[in-house]
C-alpha cells in the first residue's frame, strides 16, 4: 500500500495547471479517454534514453522522468517495485506506435541507439522496439498522420474463446467502439484501440511485470466508479484523493490487466 500511495503521489504530482503539449484525445461520451503505461523498470535510465532517442518529451518529477508521446503518458518508475518479465507471456503482449515513416524513424531511432528489430518477415511498414527489461512496442506506418509518432494501440492475448468476451468487456466499461481491423475484433477508445491475439493458454496478469498497468483518464472519477461498480466491476483497491486533488484507484479485467482509472490535469512544461 505504501507503494501504490508513493506513485500515485508522484503521478499525481506532474499535474500543473496548463500546458496544451500533453492533451490526451478527447473523452468519449462515457467520458473516457486513454492515459498511461505504467512501467516498473528494472533500469530507468536505460529504458529513458529509449523513449527520447523516438522523441518522448520529459518531465522530471521528484527526480524520476515522465515521458509523454501523442495520445500516451509513460511513468518509467513504479516506487522501489521492480518489475519482473516482459509483455511477451503476459496478457498485454505488447502495446503500439503508429509513425509517419517506418524506415526514416527506424533509420534515426538506431542512431540515437534505440534498439530496433525489423518487422515481421522483414515489412518495411512494422518494426519493433524492444526496451532492456522487455517490453515490446509494435511500430506501424500511417504516412498521412501530421506528427512523427504518436501512441496506437494496446494488443491483448487471449485464448480465442476469451476474446469475444473481452471485446464486449471493453466496449461496455470505457464507452468504447466494438470493430473489426483486418477482420479481427478491436475496441476503439479515444487515444487508443484495444486489440486481440489467440494465445494456445490463457497468459500471466500485467501486475508485477515491467508493464505493471495501463490507465485511462476519465473526466468524473466517482461517477465513473459508481458506473463499473453498478456493472459488477469490483475496485481493487478503495478510489481516493492524492494530495494535489488528482483521484485515481485500479481495477483488473478478467484476463488479468491491470488498469488505473484517474481524473487528473494535464502535464505542464517538459524539460526537453
């Protein structure tokens, strides 16, 4: 508890008034809208200069850096927890960039030492980062977007009887859009499309791993408590107030994603 009181603090604390740099898509009409990763990195420094070699901006609060890309918030720091495996085993098997140019960003990426795979069998639109404790961010081109990079997706692995389920789980929790994408089920939220992969096992809970959670934003932190909790959605933990008036608390989808739930202001000046 003392740890997850220790983040929420220093989460809620980058909180200043102002600064349009970090707007995140706007609410949908459940008001909802993607938020963060929250990773537990075994080596903060190592997966720092990951994100600003792809052009992260950086807030440092209380001496740990913030990243933010269009459409996503990054916290590198998750209080003394380490964590311990990667996306890949786990439920969130990896989570998305879209670019502008795959080849020019890979091309700089590289010189700025980010590790950088190529894509499956060798596309030259997808490419994959790979940060030293493990997790895996999918690359994909849209060369028509106005920014060179910005946050996509989030890609979840289910046993294939599973995935319906969680389609209509997500839909129905964060107001989102239930679709297809190359004929596979998706859930659109603002800033963020969740999609689905068969797995032959149903795989491990993010919490504990270094991509301990993900988190949306929502514009009415009780009203939306009362809604999931009215759904049958149990918190795991009581919602609170941080200090600075930020109020957060957690919840876990069936499949074992941990997701926090936060009202909160926007970021205020980065340092880079």
């Amino acid at each position: 508890m003392k740890t997850t009181a220790f983040v929420a603090l220093l989460f809620g604390s980058t909180l200043a008034a102002g600064g349009a740099i970090a707007q995140p898509a706007p609410f949908n009409a459940t008001g909802v809208t993607m938020g963060h990763w929250h990773l537990a990195s075994k080596d903060v420094e190592a997966n720092k200069k990951v994100f600003l070699g792809m052009g992260a901006k950086m807030f440092m609060i209380g001496g740990n850096p913030f990243m933010m890309f269009p459409g996503v918030y990054i916290n590198l720091n998750l209080g003394t927890a380490s964590g311990d495996g990667g996306t890949p085993g786990s439920v969130v098997n990896h989570v998305g960039f879209i670019v502008d140019n795959v080849q020019k960003r890979v091309a700089e990426w590289k010189a700025a030492g980010v590790p950088v795979l190529p894509g499956t069998n060798n596309r030259p639109d997808q490419a994959f980062v790979v940060t030293p404790d493990g997790l895996r961010i999918e690359i994909l081109e849209d060369k028509t977007q106005a920014v060179p990079v910005k946050n996509e997706h989030v890609h979840l692995s289910l046993t294939e009887s599973e995935i319906p389920k969680a389609q209509a789980w997500y839909a129905k929790t964060f107001g989102g859009k239930a679709d297809t994408r190359n004929n596979a089920p998706v859930v659109d939220i603002p800033g963020v499309q969740i999609r689905f992969a068969k797995a032959d096992t149903a795989q491990a809970p993010t919490k504990g791993r270094v991509l301990d959670h993900i988190g949306f934003d929502v514009k009415d932190h009780a009203a939306f408590v009362q809604k999931i909790q009215a759904e049958g959605i149990k918190l795991d933990e009581p919602a609170r107030q941080v200090p600075n008036g930020s109020k957060i608390t957690y919840i876990t989808d069936p499949w074992g994603t941990r997701i926090e739930i936060i009202e909160r202001a926007p970021l205020g000046t980065p340092v880079n």
